[in-house]
C-alpha cells in the first residue's frame, strides 16, 4: 500500500459484509505473494462482525461501485481503539483511499468514546509505514517475538510464581513497560496491543496464566498467556495433492519482561512448561525490540522472529 495522494475520486465509504467477500478476496489476492498472501481472504469470514454496535465495524471503499479498500475499527478498552486490515486495491492506490478509511474509522472510534487509535505495521511494510506517518499516525513502540520451545521439563535457575501481584507489580517497575509504553498483546483480539491493567493480570491468573520470576533480591520477570489458538500450516509442495495442511496449536504470551539473562531463563522455561501443558506445538512471546532484550533471549536458548513490528497511534480527542 502506498501512500495517498490529495487528489481524489468519489469515494463512497460503507459498512463491508459477507457478500462483499469476493470483490475482497480479488483485490487482496496479490498481496504480499512472497510472504504467503494475504492473510484477509482466509479469515473474512469470521473476521467481519455480524452485527454493527459490537465494538467492531469493517469499512469498505468503493469507487464506482468497485471495491477499491477495506479496513477495521476494534474497540479494545472504553477508550483505546485499534484499527486493522488496512488494505488498498491495486488499481486505485494514490488515490485518497486509505485518507478516507482512516477518517471514517477516526471518526467512528471517536464516537465510541476512543481517544486513542493504534495500529501495528510489520517493519518490513515501508509503502504501510508511510502512509500511517501520512495519515496523522505517529511511531510508539516496537517489539519482536520470542519462540521457546515447548518443553515438560525445561528449567531455570530461579523460582517463578503464579501470583498475579508479584506479577502486575515487576511489571509497573520493568524497562520493558516503559519501551513498550505500558502496552501487551490484547486477550480478545488477535494481532492487538492495548494498555495492560492490573484487573487484566488478575484475571488473566485465573483464565490463562501469570508468571513472576523471584531471585535473591526480589521481583526479575513477568509474562502472561494471552491466548491459545489453531495455525492451519499449508504443505511443503503445492503440486501435490496429498500434502495436506496440518493444524499447529500456538500458545501466545502477552509480553515478556526480565532484569537478567537468567531471570529471562527462568521465565522462558515457565512458559515452555506452559506451552506444553496446554498442547502447544509453538511458542511466541512479545518482548521489547531493545538490544538486550532481543539478545538475551537467544541467549537464554530461545528463538526469536527474524523482523521486529512497528505500532503507531494516533491522538482521537481531536476528532
């Protein structure tokens, strides 16, 4: 996607539905071609909200009766939205299509009560990351994840605790919530950010799962599952019929933070335990994009994505 120009066509901005999916799924279907395609055509379905007035609206452009765009609004928290999905047709990019989705989708986040708006953008996306800098949005944060094996009988030199206190209270005192700008991957929406609370890691202790790290000297580490979810992997050979996907089941923690390689050891052995008492085949923990975080983590023996993603916000209280 690449950044707007101010000279526009008549653009007509609408709520998207399921019968929009075809125009849809043939505007996307280019996208992205060396990174797997796109992942829109696949989820549409169940992606776009059934009903409007959940929290959730899905904005298609059209231009001539054409679909030329589509993007998401999501509410997160009373006032924090998140916009996803920003996608626009070949055909009609420099157009002003992504301006006029993003004031729609600005303007319907306001009246939901939004003063924030953030978006998450991969690094590697620069045509994304312009036309967000473009459209008012301005850089947050940015972060990478990190891929511990699932393991029974991994360990760590230190003690981890469940305890949602011990929890909650290392991370309002960790380098990682401040480079992170206090933010966590959302329990309720996949591919999110929000503003963690302490209501959430309480609650969170008895749906999923904390972790507190605890040295000689106190408090060393925290993490929380957010979620666990199904990965449908396509075969290695396309040509045959039948290589069929398979299903990997992902457990996904919610933020990372640690005040030492071995403090980082011991929460990625937690989490490996974890990931494997609920059946996961992979891991991913968010953890701050810092040099050490990021070269700690290998080398406390964990994997880590090759590209880190950007998130980028927006003041609402304007609009």
């Amino acid at each position: 996607m690449s950044p707007d120009s101010d000279a526009a066509p008549s653009i007509e901005i609408r709520r998207a539905t399921h019968d929009d999916y075809e125009a849809v799924a043939d505007f996307t279907s280019d996208i992205w071609p060396d990174r797997g395609g796109d992942y829109i055509p696949r989820i549409y379905h169940d992606w776009l909200e059934d009903e409007p007035g959940q929290g959730t609206k899905t904005f298609l452009a059209e231009i001539d009766g054409e679909a030329a765009g589509i993007v998401q609004g999501v509410m997160l928290s009373p006032d924090e939205a998140w916009f996803q999905g920003m996608r626009v047709a070949a055909d009609y990019r420099r157009q002003g299509v992504s301006n006029r989705l993003n004031e729609a989708t600005f303007e319907w986040a306001r009246e939901q009560g939004a003063t924030v708006g953030r978006v998450m953008i991969f690094s590697w996306n620069a045509a994304s990351i312009g036309a967000a800098r473009a459209s008012g949005f301005e850089p947050i944060t940015e972060f990478r994840f990190a891929h511990p094996d699932p393991d029974p009988d991994a360990e760590g030199p230190y003690a981890v605790s469940s305890g949602p206190t011990a929890a909650w209270r290392h991370w309002t005192h960790s380098d990682a919530r401040e480079h992170l700008n206090g933010l966590g991957m959302a329990p309720e929406e996949s591919w999110a950010v929000r503003e963690l609370t302490r209501d959430d890691i309480e609650r969170l202790a008895d749906e999923t799962a904390v972790f507190a790290v605890e040295n000689e000297d106190g408090l060393a580490g925290t993490a929380y599952r957010s979620r666990t979810y199904d990965h449908e992997v396509e075969g290695d050979d396309p040509d045959d019929s039948s290589d069929e996907p398979t299903t990997e089941t992902w457990a996904e923690y919610g933020v990372g933070a640690w005040d030492s390689v071995d403090a980082a050891r011991s929460l990625f052995a937690a989490i490996a335990r974890d990931a494997a008492d609920c059946g996961a085949d992979e891991t991913r923990v968010l953890i701050p994009e810092t040099p050490r975080h990021v070269s700690d983590a290998p080398y406390a023996g964990a994997g880590i994505s090759e590209e880190p993603d950007f998130v980028l916000g927006i003041d609402l209280s304007g609009y």
